[in-house]
C-alpha cells in the first residue's frame, strides 16, 4: 500500500494537483445547479440554463487539463477563471459557491511552479534554432529543422 502512495504522492507533486481538483469540484457545483433548475428554466424560454452547463462542462475539462498537461497550467488557470465567472451568469455560479471554488483553483494553477515538470513547447527548436549560421548542408538553422 506504501508504494501506492508514493507513486501517487510523485505524481501529485509534478502537477497542480489541488487547484485542479477545485476546479473541478466547482464545475459540479455549477452543474449541480444547471442540472436541478435546468427544466424550470427551459420552459420560461431562458437560455441560462444551456449556459450554466456548457461553461460548467468547459470548467470541469480546464481542470482535467490541469491535471494531465501542468507544462500549461498558467494559461489554463486564466481560462478557468474567466469560464467561472461566465458560469456567474448562466446559474449564478453554482449559487457563488462554485465559482469561488473555480477562481481559487484557477488562481492556484497561475501561481503553481514546479522545477520536476518537463516543458515542452512545441515552437522550442533547440539552442540554435534561431541562428542564421548555416549548417555543413549550406542550409540555415531553422530551415534545416524542417527537413
């Protein structure tokens, strides 16, 4: 059972493992309120409720992305953050408690750092990517990484 754990516990550490998981409990706040007023919604003729789900579906995928890709997780926090505050106004939120739950686990993701996660960026073409010093070929930095 130990050794679980410390896989686990290795895993947690390389990602912003709790600012994703409020994101994603606060996605099922604002689903839960979608969802349970949704139908008394739908027949006054308001498009609040379609609102509330799509942006809570769209929360709920910014936390699952926080959790499997943390090289990225600055700009997924800022698009969780503003996505909650959309929800404020499709479902109020998840009665403001989901979107407080959103905006701290965005906020988390913004300020997580890590030295153990591998960046990868997929414009980074190597140290002399951007030189025009050309290679044996004749050919010049960039040019010859397309080849």
């Amino acid at each position: 059972m130990s050794e679980r754990r410390q896989r686990f516990g290795d895993w947690r550490a390389r990602r912003p493992f709790l600012g994703g998981s409020l994101l994603l409990l606060g996605s099922v706040f604002m689903a839960y309120v979608a969802i349970s007023y949704g139908k008394d919604l739908i027949l006054v003729g308001s498009s609040t409720a379609f609102l509330g789900l799509v942006s809570s579906s769209l929360v709920f995928l910014t936390g699952v992305f926080a959790l499997t890709k943390p090289e990225f997780s600055t700009m997924i926090g800022y698009v969780g953050g503003a996505l909650s505050i959309i929800s404020l106004m499709g479902t109020l939120g998840g009665l403001f408690i989901g979107m407080l739950l959103g905006l701290i686990g965005s906020n988390l993701c913004i300020a997580w750092e890590s030295d153990e996660v591998e960046e990868t960026n997929p414009f980074d073409w190597g140290p002399n990517a951007d030189s025009d010093e050309s290679d044996d070929d004749g050919v010049s930095g960039l040019v010859s990484k397309w080849r």
